[in-house]
C-alpha cells in the first residue's frame, strides 16, 4: 500500500496502515528532522516488528484499540532491550511511552513522570520484568500539579 506524505510516497505495510488509522491525533513536534506522518509510520513499523513472533498480539493490540478500555484488555507485551529502551526514528525512549504517545497521548514530551500503569498490569514498566507490557490503556497519565505564583514582597 503507498502512502502519500510529505510530497513523497511511502510503502506502508497492510497492519502498519491499520495501526496508523487508529493512531491518536497528529501532534507537530515529534521530532526535528521528521513529520508526525513518518514518525507514526516508523513506530507502527516498530510495534509490528516486536510482536511479530507473538501469535495473535498484534491483531489484541488493534482489538485493544478499538476497545479503549483498560478493564476489557489483557497486557500486551514485548522484551524488554538490555536498556530497556527502543528506537524510533532518531529518537529512543522505553516502548510502553512511545506507543503511548502513538496511540493516545501525542502531546507526551518526556517518559520520567508522565505515565504510571494500572495497578493490575502484570508487565508494567517499572516493574523491571523481562517482558515490558505496551498496552496503551494499562498507562494512565500523569498530570504534575500546578504551582500558584509565588509573590515575593519586597522592602
């Protein structure tokens, strides 16, 4: 399948272009060298490259996202690299924040603080297992609170 984007055309795989189609709004700051478009593209690439030899998990993954409900979903999963990071484009980052950023929040800018997992994720992130769980709907984010000005008086 080609893709236009970007006035040129791309070859988009058939569960690459389901996976983009159920992708989250566009967000113009992905990266400095690339568009949102090839930026989505590269990460769907990605997450089908990682499930590839999980029978039936990237067909869950797309069920999951057509669900969008934490409750009606089980952890879809991934090994976790020796840094427990992933690479995409000319950005690297842990696998559950980009597809997270992907798939629901685009706006995401950094993983330390942004996004937790729900209590009965089995592969959370930060439980450090050999498997790290992708599951867009198993990751609530985080919102850090706002600070009210601080008036400093004088004199």
């Amino acid at each position: 399948m080609l893709f236009y984007g970007d006035n040129k055309f791309v070859f988009v795989p058939a569960g690459v272009k389901r996976l983009l189609n159920l992708a989250a709004e566009v967000n113009s700051s992905i990266g400095k060298e690339e568009s949102h478009t090839e930026w989505g593209i590269k990460c769907a690439k990605s997450v089908i490259r990682k499930l590839r030899d999980r029978p039936g998990a990237a067909r869950e993954l797309e069920r999951i996202l057509v669900v969008r409900n934490a409750e009606d979903t089980r952890c879809v999963s991934v090994a976790r690299s020796l840094d427990g990071r992933v690479q995409v484009g000319e950005e690297k980052g842990p696998p559950h924040f980009m597809y997270c950023r992907l798939f629901r929040w685009p706006q995401l800018k950094t993983y330390v603080d942004e996004l937790k997992a729900v209590d009965w994720c089995d592969y959370a992130y930060h439980l450090k297992k050999d498997e790290i769980c992708i599951n867009p709907y198993h990751y609530t984010r985080v919102v850090a609170p706002v600070m009210p000005p601080l008036i400093i008086q004088r004199g």
